[in-house]
C-alpha cells in the first residue's frame, strides 16, 4: 500500500492524520465525517476504517519490537507526553506528529491493531 505522509495540523489531531494517510482523503474531511476535531478514541478509529472499507482486527496486540508488527497497523504510542495514534506500513513508521522514521518514536507502551484492504 502507498502512504501518503500527513502531518498532523494540531496537537490533538493524530487520528484523523492517521486516518487521512491510510484512506487517502484530508484530515478536514476526516474530521468532518467524524464529526470530531479533538482527540479520537478507538471506536471511532475503527467505524471510519471499517466505513472506509478497511478491515482492522479487534485484538489489541501489545507490540515490544517492530518485527512484531504486521505490514500495515494501526499504532498507540504512550509517549512522554500522552497516548498517541501512529501509522505503520511496510517498514516505515509514519508519525502524524514526528514524520516518516524508521523506528518507534519515542514511547514506553505500543499496542497495534491489523489493517487490511477490503475486498
């Protein structure tokens, strides 16, 4: 799957950055179909995907290196200084807050959820 990198336009925006990469629309788009410019939380994440045609897994996997991760998820980072939506793909971490990397951004607990294309 190709990503296009989205950064995120506030602070409490990450979802609906992480949500404009892997569905290819504009955050404001997302936010206005989420009805949500604020934080998101998982159900929210998940009804857009799954609206979206996406399939996400329900199983919260607790994730210590990225070999665990597969091909494309969904991430929750605690970071330093909150919880925080990240997007993986292929071997890229795409960070609506700190960019494209090659590594976890900073964080003690990951947890990911599995997405896939729909049919």
């Amino acid at each position: 799957m190709k990503i296009q990198y989205v950064h995120e336009p506030t602070d409490l925006q990450c979802g609906q950055a992480v949500l404009a990469m892997v569905s290819g629309l504009t955050v404001d788009r997302v936010a206005a179909e989420l009805e949500n410019e604020r934080e998101t939380d998982l159900r929210e994440m998940k009804g857009f995907l799954r609206r979206h045609g996406f399939r996400i897994s329900d199983e919260r996997i607790l994730v210590r290196d990225r070999e665990d991760l597969p091909p494309l998820c969904l991430l929750s980072l605690e970071t330093p200084r909150c919880w925080h939506w990240s997007l993986y793909c292929e071997g890229l971490f795409y960070d609506p807050e700190h960019g494209i990397l090659h590594d976890f951004p900073e964080s003690n607990r990951r947890y990911c959820w599995k997405i896939e294309p729909g049919e």
